[in-house]
C-alpha cells in the first residue's frame, strides 16, 4: 500500500465542490441507488469535473437537451481506479474499478459516455481488456459531434475560437477532431484552429505539470495563447476539464477561456455560472465567499469554514499548496 494521501485527494474535490455549486443544482447521481429502470447511455463524469461543476452542469443539460435515455454519474463513489493504479495500489484499485463497472452495467446501458480523460485512458488501457465489461466506451466529444444536428442550437455565438486540444495519442487527435466538428456546428462561431504541445501529453494535470515544471507549462501555455492571438481568436476552448482549470488563471493574453461545452450550452441557451475561474482569478477570499454563498450553504458550511476553503484552495496557486493536486 502506497503513502499516497487518498483521503486528501478525495476531499479536495468535495470542498471545492461545496464552494462552487449549490447541493440543489447537482444534477447527476454521486450516491449509487440500485436503478428503478434502465437506460439506453450512462454519462459517466469522472471524479475531479466536479470542482469544476458548472461542466457537469452544462454536459447534462445537453443530453437533457438531446432527448437521451440516460443516467448521469459522478464523485467518488464512482472512482474508476486510475489513482490508486498509478500509486502502484493494483488491488484497491481493481476492486474500485469492478465495482464502478457492475454499477454501470446495472443501468442496462450498452454504452458509457466518457467525460473525464483519464477515466478515458484507464478503461482503454486496462478496464477494457481486464474485466471485458458488457458496453462499449465512447467519448463525450465523439457523442454530441455525431448528434450535432439533433441539438436545438437556440442562439447566435459571436466568438472566434481557438480550439486547446492535445496530441500524440490516437484517442486526443479523435477528441480534437469531434471537438471541432461539434464547435463549428454552433451557429455564428468560428473555429480557426488548435493550440497544442505534444509536451503537454494527453491532458493539462498536475503529473505533466510536476514533470515539466510549473514555469515550464506557464511558458508552454502562454505561447499557445499567443498562438492562438494570433489566429484571430477571441476565445479558447479547452476539451477537458483539467485544462480548464490549469488555464484558468491565465490572463495574458486578455482571451477569453471557455469549455467547448459551455459554447454549446451557451447556443442552447443554458450557461451555467463559471465559479472555479472566477475564484482562481481573484483570489480573493471575500469574492469566493460571496459568490459562492448559495453553493456554501446549502451544503451546511458556516461563513467560517467556506472561508477557511477558500483560503486553502483558492488563496494561492494549487501548486503552492501541499497535496493540492489532482489527475483527472
């Protein structure tokens, strides 16, 4: 068994969840209940979306949108073992992963719909080939670009946007691709390219940033703005959630950072707030309490201790605090 801090990992991701989005707003299941009937797709989240929730949010309100027969899952209790894997903890890790698989297969779903990336990369790598689940694995990108049509696109994005996308691997080049497919279906938006490092690896997480370097990955991700500044662009969208919040305090060059999903959710006419970068960008104590009042309190905190989260997570850069980081 391996020292690494599980529980800290985990419950870095409940409170800044607790700080971002309100318990009523939670629209996906965190607490398995065995299904009363089945469905036709299990949108599965992922464990480390949910500081960013207004992602979980707005991925939901789109199936919502699509008239799928789904069920959408998310947190811990879902854990598809990729952490303890890569800590060399290979047994707690296959018993999260089996688990998390007869939940998935309990809905009836033939198809599971990947949000996160590492979840992504574990199932490919090993849930796939160890446990041979019955349903089939699909990309939420790839999902929404082939239903593009059938989306009830509702309003005009006027933005120029500059797609941050990931190279090198076969499944982020698929990604990219179904990401720019479903971008340029948004009425009034223009894609004008990808910004992309293959030194970035499959996505922007705390294990490429702890290899390369933080000054490294400010260098790199500046000249991808730059770059993208210099397509014209007014925006870029990241794909994944963990480049969201890498990208998140970034504010030179002056682009606006959006997921690709929130510009889909913004043409269906169903934007949620983006608490995470507001907090990463001020980091002001008295604006991520006041902001995140509602979210806060309807989970039972006091003032006192949202503000004691709040210094903790969102005071100083994540990379500044000890055991602050994060995979997926």
């Amino acid at each position: 068994m391996s020292k690494y801090d599980y529980a800290g990992y985990f419950n870095r991701i409940r409170e800044i969840e607790r700080l971002v989005v309100p318990a009523q707003e939670i629209n996906w299941l965190e607490q398995y209940a065995k299904p009363e009937k089945s469905v036709d797709v299990v949108l599965y989240l992922g464990c480390n979306v949910l500081m960013t929730a207004h992602l979980a949010r707005e991925v939901v309100r789109v199936f919502e949108a699509l008239g799928v027969s789904f069920a959408a899952v998310g947190g811990p209790q879902f854990c598809c073992g990729i952490v303890h894997y890569g800590h060399g903890d290979r047994g707690a890790s296959t018993r999260l992963t089996q688990a998390t698989v007869a939940k998935f297969e309990s809905f009836g779903a033939k198809e599971v719909v990947m949000w996160c990336p590492s979840c992504n990369k574990h199932f490919d790598d090993v849930i796939l080939r160890e446990l041979q689940p019955n349903f089939t694995i699909t990309h939420a990108t790839a999902y929404l670009a082939a239903r593009a049509d059938r989306l009830p696109f509702r309003h005009e994005v006027h933005r120029t946007v500059a797609l941050h996308s990931h190279c090198g691997r076969q499944q982020q080049e698929a990604d990219a691709a179904a990401g720019r497919t479903l971008l340029e279906a948004i009425p009034g938006l223009r894609v004008t390219g990808l910004v992309e490092d293959a030194e970035l690896d499959y996505h922007c997480s705390n294990v490429i940033i702890e290899k390369i370097g933080l000054e490294r990955f400010h260098a790199i991700r500046h000249r991808l703005a730059e770059d993208a500044a210099a397509q014209g662009a007014d925006s870029i969208a990241t794909l994944y959630h963990s480049c969201h919040r890498e990208w998140s305090d970034m504010r030179e060059p002056a682009l606006d950072l959006r997921s690709y999903i929130s510009l889909v959710s913004e043409s269906l006419g169903i934007s949620e707030i983006d608490r995470y970068q507001q907090y990463r960008r001020s980091r002001d104590v008295d604006v991520t309490v006041g902001a995140g009042r509602e979210a806060w309190h309807s989970h039972g905190l006091t003032e006192e201790q949202a503000r004691a989260l709040a210094r903790k997570h969102f005071l100083k850069s994540r990379y500044e605090t000890k055991g602050s980081v994060d995979s997926g």
